[in-house]
C-alpha cells in the first residue's frame, strides 16, 4: 500500500494505492484501470500548463483515478466524483496528475524475475487478469488494501518459479566449440 499528500487548492488530499484499486475502480467506473492509466499517461508525457490541452476524456479518467484514490485513503469524502470535485477551487491537472502517476507507479514495482525462459506475465496487465492472478495464488480480495499490485505480481511470480529446477542438469549446458566461436 502507498499514499501520499496532495495540496489542491490549499487543502491537503490524501491519495491511497494499493492491490484493491483495480477492483474498486471496476466496481465503481465499469472500467479498467490499467488500460486507463496507460492512456492518461501517454496524453499526458509532453503536455504543460501552457502547451496542448488534453482531451475530455482523458480528463474523465484524471477524475475518476483521483477519487478512486481519494476515497481509497478517506472514506468520508463526498459519494460522488461531482460533489467531491466542488470542494476544490480551480486547479491545474497537471500539478496534481504527475503525483498521481508516481503513486500508481510506486505500487507497479515487482522484485522478483521469473526463472521460466518464456514467461507468459509479461503479457498486457488488465483488471480481470490481474483478479485472476490473486485467485490463482489463493489472495483473499480483503488482503489487497494490504499489498501493493507489485507485491502480488511477485507473489505470483515466485509461485511460478517453484517449478523451476535450481541447480538440475537440465538447467545447465556446457557450452561447446559452436559457443566459442560464436564469442
């Protein structure tokens, strides 16, 4: 789990990132987090205060990751996005988006590499997939509050390097003439 504060409009927000997010953000928006966030962020890289707009959409997405977040770490806020935007004076997204995107970042850090030559996570991340790991690996959805999206990734990577055979035959070639040629 992460969090950090926020100064909008001269009141202190706090933000929470975590495993349930991409639950909650699907519960609540009907939408996937991962491939929002992707797009948010790739509207976003090379845009400044004084350079293009973004687009309304991406603005949607700006909103509903932020109250996700919010509402994540507190709660009590406002039951709408509407109410909750109406404490807030006018604000540049691009103050508040960059420290969102680096907590969502923090909570996408893995450790741990897989040992499988061919590894078949490193395929796009979406909510229903990410849902599907955390069942394979037998993580009550009350536990995600606890752990960051990386920290069950790894849990689900280590599960897969179980099957790995450390210090077998199999696992070791010796190289021949072809090898050191090809050095």
């Amino acid at each position: 789990m992460q969090e950090k504060t926020v100064l909008i409009s001269g009141k202190e927000v706090r933000f929470r990132s975590s495993a349930a997010i991409p639950r909650l953000y699907r519960i609540k928006f009907k939408r996937d987090i991962f491939k929002d966030l992707t797009k948010l962020e790739k509207s976003y890289k090379g845009k400044t205060d004084e350079g293009e707009e973004m687009q309304i959409e991406d603005l949607e997405i700006f909103e509903n990751v932020a109250y996700i977040m919010a509402w994540h770490a507190d709660p009590t806020i406002p039951g709408t996005i509407e109410e909750w935007l109406d404490e807030f004076e006018m604000f540049s997204i691009y103050q508040v988006l960059p420290e969102i995107l680096e907590l969502w970042g923090a909570n996408l850090v893995t450790d741990i590499e897989s040992k499988k030559k061919r590894n078949p996570s490193a395929r796009e991340i979406t909510t229903p997939l990410f849902l599907l790991r955390c069942l394979e690996i037998g993580l009550p959805m009350s536990d995600l509050d606890l752990l960051t999206i990386g920290m069950v990734l790894d849990i689900w990577t280590e599960k897969g390097n179980d099957e790995y055979k450390y210090g077998e035959k199999e696992a070791v070639r010796t190289a021949g003439q072809k090898d050191f040629d090809n050095f």
